[in-house]
C-alpha cells in the first residue's frame, strides 16, 4: 500500500472536482475534514465522504468536522439539531455536577448518531481551553468553564461519549488557548504568563486527558516557554510541554494552516510544523494552491507518527448498544430546544 502523507486536507465544494480527485491520488492526505461549505443534504454528504476515501484508496481514512454545539457547528437542522455550547453544559455542571457530566456525555454521544450515519468519523471535540477574563471571544462560550477542574471533567465526559458512539475526540488546543487576546484566525497572540500558572491552569486539563488519542495544537506563543513561536511550530513547547509535562503521546495535528496566525508562505509553514514535531499538518479551507504548497513540503507518515496516527484509529471501536430516541430524549430533559 502506497504510504499517506502528514496531512489532512478539506475541499473546495459539495462534491470532488476531477483536479481535487487526482491530486488527493496522488498525493495521499492521511485524512479529510469538512466545513460547512461542504454540507448540503445528508446524501450529498455521504458521498463526498466516500469519494475523498476512493481518492486515496483507503476506507479507514479518517474524516474529521468541527461538531462543538453552539456557533461552531458544521451540521445545522434538519441533519442535527441546534445544540448547545460548552459554556451551557458548564452553567448546568455548577448548579447541578452529576447532571452537567451526564449531558456532556449524551451531547458527544448524540454527535456521534449524526456524524456515523453521514461516515464522519473524528470530532474536534472536547475543547480543553481555560479562559480568563477578557480574553479573545475566539474561545468565549465554547469553553466548559473558566476553571481547570470543571473543564477537565466535562471533557472527560465528552470525549467518552464520543469514543462510546464509535467516533475519534479530538482535543483542543494544547496546551491552552483560554489566554490569547486575539483571534488566530487573523493575529497571532502572544501569552506572557508565568510558566508556574500556565501548569496549573492552562495545561491541566490537558495532562489530566492526556491518554486520548489526538490532540490539535495552539497557534499561540508562550514567552514564558519560546518568545519566538506558537506552539504549532515550537519544538521546544512540544518536546517540553505536550510531550514532557503534559504527557501527550498521542497523534499530535496543526491547528488550520490557513489561519493567519501563522507565517510564512504554504511549504515553509508545513516544514515549520513538522519539524518541531507535530505529527500532522492540518489544511483546512479547499484552497488547491495552498494544498500545494502544503504537499510541497510534507513527507509520509513514518516512525513515531505513523504509529501514532495508527494507534489514533484503533479508538475507533465498535459503537455501544445505545438507542438514540432515548438518548434524544434524556438530553431534552436538559436542554429542550434540542429534543
């Protein structure tokens, strides 16, 4: 079998043009990842999700989507229902815990009936990020909580809820992005704090959920750790911090490289990321010049990455028994404009 390379890519449309098709063939993203661009009707969504697994000759390459609940939610009714934000299951988790961790668990688990039945297989979920006051609202109502214990156990609960129905969590964005005061999407944040409360609240989270099996990168600079970088290209905040103090030995992905937070143009970006040691390069926006240039610099996924990337998917295990209606059901006890 032809090797895949560090890299997970979106697409333009609705459906693979025949340039997207050849150049998916022949340069082998590892996985795929739609927006909502891509969404139209579930048929429509199923068959763009196997064409871009036929491209790469592959069944089990993974397609991710952002599935949160809230303003970041790629599937809008009548495929899924309006859910609920992070910050919601975190208001119910301060009045009532055991009902906070049981709507974060049939929250994911319902992700995961809308996103197996159209063939999407990882979410980019839970978001681990602590905010602060005054921080960026790029975070804002998508946290759980503003303190680490709250958001390490609702995404706890999240993530199992997901990996219950079949589908692969993905946390973000280590090691914490609740302290950037600007949006990445068009700046890049620098964070001044003091290493010592960075551990104990920025990275909590994350070490207490570092067995999961990938996580997606800050595109933010910690001064206190490399002045120079964000984390997505800092071998020194991945060695140091992801791998060492956090303990992550999962699949480590880039952040979307088509965030203007990063610079450089599209091959120097994706050396940046692999050589200081991300496992892949995330491309999210369909652009096929920026695919280019990302395929430009990327290499196969080999050693240590591959076996990661390997051990990712074997989370992806047989779905348990749950029914949905009554999965609906008990989660409108919380929330009812979803029932």
């Amino acid at each position: 079998m032809t090797e895949s390379k560090s890299m997970i890519l979106g697409c333009a449309g609705k459906t693979l043009t025949s340039d997207e098709i050849r150049f998916y063939g022949d340069e082998r993203p590892w996985g795929f990842i739609l927006f909502a661009r891509n969404i139209g009707e579930p048929e429509q969504i199923r068959d763009l999700v196997a064409s871009m697994r036929d491209s790469v000759g592959r069944p089990e390459a993974p397609v991710f989507i952002d599935q949160e609940g809230g303003r970041v939610q790629r599937l809008r009714p009548p495929i899924a229902p309006n859910y609920p934000a992070g910050a919601a299951l975190g208001a119910l988790y301060r009045s009532d815990r055991e009902a906070g961790l049981r709507a974060a668990w049939l929250l994911a688990r319902l992700h995961a009936f809308d996103l197996l039945r159209l063939g999407i297989t990882a979410d980019c979920l839970p978001v681990l990020d602590v905010p602060i006051e005054g921080a960026s609202d790029v975070i804002g109502t998508r946290a759980y909580g503003k303190e680490p214990q709250s958001v390490m156990a609702l995404g706890k609960a999240a993530a199992e809820g997901l990996l219950s129905g079949g589908v692969l969590p993905v946390m973000k964005h280590i090691p914490g992005h609740g302290r950037a005061f600007s949006d990445t999407h068009f700046e890049l944040p620098t964070v001044d704090t003091p290493i010592e409360e960075l551990r104990a609240h920025d990275f909590a989270p994350f070490k207490a959920l570092s067995h999961l099996p990938i996580a997606m990168t800050a595109h933010v600079v910690y001064s206190a750790i490399d002045p120079d970088g964000p984390a997505t290209t800092s071998a020194k905040v991945i060695r140091e911090i992801v791998r060492g103090e956090i303990g992550f030995d999962g699949l480590l992905v880039s952040d979307d490289t088509s965030m203007k937070a990063l610079s450089g143009d599209f091959p120097s970006k994706a050396a940046s990321i692999l050589a200081a040691g991300c496992d892949l390069v995330l491309h999210c926006n369909g652009v096929m010049e920026e695919m280019t240039g990302i395929a430009s610099r990327t290499t196969a996924l080999a050693g240590k990455s591959l076996q990661r990337a390997d051990r990712a998917l074997s989370y992806i295990r047989e779905r348990d028994a749950a029914d949905e209606a009554q999965i609906r059901a008990e989660f409108a006890n919380y929330f009812e404009a979803v029932a």
